[in-house]
C-alpha cells in the first residue's frame, strides 16, 4: 500500500508541473504579440508595461520567464493590473463561496440520483422506468446557465419564493445561507443527476445478475434487504469515484456557468468577471489552481479506492 | 432506449432472418446491417433523429425567413420602427427599453432583442453558427482521437507512454476553464500557425478549442480498443503477411473502430454544442454581435429583466436540439453496442 501511495503521489507531481508548464503557455507563449501587452488589462500606461516586463522577466528566455511566473502565482506575490487587487487574495476570499456551492449540490445529486437509480432499476423496462430516462435526458441536454437563469427570473424575480442571486455566508446565517442556494444547487446538480441515475441504473442491473444475488435469495433473505445491502452497496463504487472526481472538477470551474447566473461571487464568477475584462493574471491563477485541485482530488480518489479495493494496487 | 420494448433484439433478428431464409443455407448478416435494422425499429430514436434534420434544416434556411419573411437580417437594429400587432401600432422597442415579445408574424415573430433586432432571424443564423462548430469541432475530435488512440494502442511502448500521459494531464483541466483559457488567450491576439492566420474574433477558433478539448474524452476509449484488437488473430495474419504498421492500421484496426465512432459522433456533436454555449455566455468563444445560440443566451439573461423572450427561446432552441442529439445517440449506441444496453 505504501509503494502504491508513493508511485500515485510521484505521478502527481509529475502531472502538477506539465499543467502549470501548460497553463503558463496558454497565457504566454501561444498567441503573437507582445505578452506584457496581454497581462496588462484593457489601457495600460508605458509605465505598468515597462514594469510588467521587467517583473515578469520577458526580456529573458522562456524557463526564466515560467520559472518568475511560478513564483509570481506561488508566493502570492500576483497582481490584476486592472484594478490593482491582489489575485490570489481574492481567490481565497471567494473560495467558501465556490466550495458551498459545490458540496451542497454534491450532497443533493448524489442523493437523488441514488433514489432515481434505485427506481428505475426496480422498475426496468416499465413505464417508469422510461418515464425517468427521458427525464434524466432532458436533465443532460439544457446548459446549466439556461436553467439557473430562468430558475433566477421565474421562481426568483418573478414568484418571489426564493431569492434573486447572491450569497449569505454560512457563519452569519446558516438558513439564510441554504435558502440562498437551493436555486444554485439544483441548477448545477440536475445535469450530474441524470448521469449519474443512468450508470447507476445499469450499475444496478448488472450486479442483480450476480451469483452472490441469487444465493441471498435462495437464503430467504427479503427483496428489499437484498437491493439495498448486498445489490447496492456492490453498485456504488464506481459512482463514488465518479462523485469524487466530479466533486474536484466543479471546485476547480466546473461552477463558473452557475455562480456566474446566481451571481454568488465565487472563485468561478471572479474568472468569468476576468475573461470579461480581458484580465489575464486572475484567469491564470484560477486555471492552474482548479487543475491543481482536480489531480489532488483524483489522487485521493485513487489512493481511497485502493484502500477500499486491493486489486487495483497491483495493476 | 428510452421508449422501447426490452427484449433481446439482436436475438430475435437473428431468429427471424433464420426463419426467412427457410431451407436456403443460412447467410451471415453483417453486424452493421444487423445493427441498422435494430436502430430501423427504435422510433423514438428515429424521431429524433428526424427532428435534429429539421432543426438543421430550418437553420440552413435562414436567408430565405430573413429575406422574404421577416425582411431584416441578423444585424440590422430597429430601435425605432413601428409594427402591426393585434392590429394594434407598437414600438419595436418601448421608450422605456422593454423590447416587443413573440409576435407569432412574419416580422419579429419570435420578438425582439434589446438592440430592436428580430430574434427569430438571429435565432437561425446563430443555429447555423452553433451547428456548424458543434460538427466540425466534433468531426475535428474524432480525427485526433482516431490518430491518437490508434497510435498509442498500436504502436505502444514510448508513443503510447507520451501520448497516454499528455491526455491525462489534459484530463486534469476541468473543460469549461480549459476552453475558456485557450478562448480569452486566442480571442485577444488571434492564432497564427506557419502561414495561416486566424482572427481574433474568427468562428474558427471557438471550432478549434471545442475540438480540441474534447478530443481526450474519445482518445482513451479507442486506445483502449485498439489495445484489444492488436492481439486478434486477423491482425497477426495480417503482420504475416507482412503488412506494414500504417497499413494494419488503417485497413485492419480502423474499420473495426468504426462502430465506436457512429456511436460518439452525435453524442460528439451534442457535447461540442454545449460547450459552444457555455464558452460564448462567458464570452471566450463566438464574439457579439455574431449571433450563436450562446452569445444570444448569453445577452438574453443579461437583459431577462426586460423581456424574458430573449433568453428563453434560444436556450430552448438549444435544448431541443441537444435532446433531439442525445435521443438519436442513445438510440444509436443501443442499435450498434447491444451490450451496452442494460436488460433484464
């Protein structure tokens, strides 16, 4: 186990430098032109230029120019040169906000997607079954920012049963905090619903065909003890690996769309707000950060799961 | 998939073309044909399919609706005309900026946008836009993910390792922030490889990043095929024969990929032009005032205050064709994957 944790990790580290030498070409090397002008913000003086070029080394060869830039993102040390905000303050001061989103929603598409599953399984083949299919499909097909957006104008603006946008933090008002972000969670959960309930669905299937299934009942035990202890569990592996890597890459951007409609200000919303204003060193820091997070959730996903399942460590 | 008896399909073509023949030797159905008569039987699927043409269709006839209907174009602004409703006069768009709502007519039939131009127009030329960059960026992943999957799992050893681990760190990029990375980078100086050039502001470039981004999402399910098929006997004979590797990749592995292929591409297309959606709303893909189905969603919320038309129809023009996607390519995947179709 010891030398599986340490092979994963090493992998790991591997991975964190490619992105951020891939993240530092994206922003500079890959589009002509002089880089300095691109970090610069929309009507930069000579002076921000002259001092960007220097700061940012590039005038110097690209290893030097990367390795300043790493620096830069790493000791804190990044400005926006648009309106002079410490970027890597701001990240940390949105980052609760992107984090409640997402565990919210987490928690909400896990559970109604274990239920869906469930449903449709015992029903295969039904008119509910279907029914629920093309539901979930409809569920996939709609851009999250659609639906957050006529949730926000319909149930929000118009009826005024929920709030229109914004965020309470959890601390001040925790209800306050949860009333804030029904609309948000649901937006960003229905599309991982109807995936989800679908490869549990089958998930479920497959494993009712199992010897292991069969025996239990030839043992007396009762339908609904079997679906939920022995054809359940067994079915739910891949699904919490999925959640886990899912649960990593909606933190690391996958809520941009959806902070962006309920306007909640997160780590999401501040890129988005960025890219706008043609920013580039925020959308720089939140992209390499977000990929950061996603290895680091992978590599916790996989170290879990080998916990969890021996076979995998050999491989 | 969704709304169709769940029997075992494949084995009941079997039963019955073995009735058919009678006393004849029994010939041998090739799989495709066996899969298009499954795909033949699922109607939901079909009718989807059909109405993903129409959608396709009515965008390829955006002109026509512009000229000879609504007699505007997708830029043209009418803050100050005036137009027959209900035989009432009204304002295209109100003093107060609240812009006219479906008027179910030739002209602004579909309402108008806060700039007074008609929707509906700029709803069919920005499906041909999103329609257009949804397949080719699609059409562009499966070509990478074809070139890479069958070199990585044909060949092996160091290609396989580099290209292997190039895709899992690009895995590692949630997609939106990855397009959205690549489209601000791109959308401020334009792209400029050897001698061609590519505007800032070119519908090429959003096409490219979707294509792009996506192609690691296909490369690793055909590697993993093409991985199965270089150990089957006909490949082997094939190498006795003294084919070449480029050769027993193209003529060997890749017609046995084809099946995967079908299956991906509209589900390809679907992805990619949601992607297109989501990259135009954040502004890194298609640029105003070109309209696509995402900038037009993507103003339409900004102003829903004023006229929730705005964003309503093209997200649901959106939707339905996405659905109609997913449908067919479900339908699709169950016609030429029976095993993947979970049955009881």
């Amino acid at each position: 186990m010891a030398r599986f944790v340490a092979r994963r990790l090493a992998a790991m580290i591997a991975v964190l430098f490619a992105i951020s030498v891939i993240t530092f070409m994206i922003f500079n090397v890959i589009p002509n032109g002089d880089p300095a002008y691109r970090l610069a913000g929309k009507s930069p003086t000579p002076d921000t230029l002259a001092a960007i070029r220097r700061t940012w080394g590039f005038d110097k060869p690209v290893p030097v120019q990367y390795l300043k830039t790493m620096q830069k993102v790493f000791t804190g040390d990044l400005i926006s040169y648009t309106n002079n905000v410490d970027v890597v303050d701001e990240i940390v001061q949105d980052f609760p906000r992107t984090l409640s989103l997402a565990v919210g929603a987490g928690v909400m598409w896990m559970f109604f997607a274990v239920c869906l599953g469930l449903f449709t399984a015992v029903k295969a083949g039904r008119f509910a079954d279907r029914f629920v299919t093309v539901l979930a499909l409809i569920g996939i097909s709609m851009p999250v920012f659609w639906v957050g957006a006529m949730m926000n104008y319909f149930l929000g603006f118009k009826a005024g049963i929920f709030p229109n946008g914004g965020y309470v933090p959890l601390t001040e008002d925790p209800l306050g905090w949860a009333y804030h972000l029904i609309l948000p969670w649901t937006a960003l959960s229905l599309l991982f619903i109807g995936v989800y309930s679908r490869v549990l669905r089958s998930n479920l299937l497959d494993t009712m065909s199992e010897d292991f299934v069969r025996t239990a009942r030839a043992k007396g035990i009762s339908e609904r003890r079997i679906l939920l202890r022995h054809v359940l569990r067994n079915s739910m592996i891949p699904i919490v690996t999925l959640w886990g890597l899912d649960f990593g890459a909606v933190v690391g951007g996958g809520a941009i769309l959806t902070e962006v409609v309920f306007d909640l200000q997160g780590v999401g919303q501040y890129a988005a707000e960025s890219i706008k204003s043609l920013d580039i060193p925020p959308v720089l820091a939140i992209v390499m950060f977000g990929a950061f997070f996603v290895v680091l959730m992978n590599t916790i996903v996989d170290i879990v799961y080998a916990t969890l399942d021996p076979r995998i460590r050999v491989s | 998939m969704a709304v169709e008896p769940v029997v075992d399909v494949a084995v009941e073509d079997l039963a019955g073309a073995a009735r058919t023949e009678g006393d004849e030797p029994v010939a041998g159905i090739a799989p495709s044909r066996l899969a298009l008569r499954r795909l033949r039987r699922n109607k939901t699927a079909l009718a989807f399919g059909a109405l993903f043409l129409v959608v396709v269709a009515i965008c390829l006839a955006a002109p026509l609706w512009a000229n000879e209907v609504a007699h505007t174009d997708a830029y043209k602004n009418h803050l100050t005309d005036r137009i027959v409703v209900d035989g009432k006069p009204t304002d295209v768009v109100a003093p107060d900026g609240v812009p006219v709502g479906p008027t179910w007519q030739g002209r602004f039939f579909l309402g108008a946008d806060e700039g007074g131009r008609d929707i509906a127009v700029r709803l069919l030329y920005g499906g041909r836009t999103s329609l257009m960059i949804g397949a080719g960026a699609a059409l562009l992943t499966i070509l990478l993910a074809i070139m890479l999957g069958t070199l990585a799992g044909y060949l092996g050893g160091w290609v396989d390792t580099i290209i292997s681990r190039s895709l899992d760190v690009v895995w590692s990029f949630p997609v939106v922030l990855l397009g959205v990375a690549l489209g601000t980078a791109l959308a401020l100086g334009g792209l400029q490889i050897g001698p061609i050039e590519i505007q800032g502001d070119s519908l090429l470039i959003p096409l490219l990043i979707i294509g792009l981004v996506n192609v690691v999402y296909m490369a690793r399910p055909l590697r993993g095929q093409v991985l199965a098929l270089r150990e089957k006997e006909f490949v082997e004979a094939a190498r006795a024969q003294g084919l070449g590797p480029l050769r027993i990749m193209f003529s060997e592995i890749l017609p046995n990929l084809s099946s995967t292929i079908i299956v991906f591409f509209p589900l390809m297309v679907a992805n990619a032009i949601l992607l297109e959606a989501a990259l135009s709303f954040l502004g890194a893909g298609v640029q105003a005032p070109q309209p696509s189905w995402g900038t037009m969603i993507g103003a339409g919320v900004e102003k829903i205050v004023t006229g929730p038309h705005q964003a309503i129809v093209p997200g649901a023009m959106l939707a339905l064709t996405v659905l109609a996607l997913n449908v067919f390519g479900d339908g699709v995947r169950d016609a030429f994957d029976p095993r993947a179709k979970v049955r009881r």
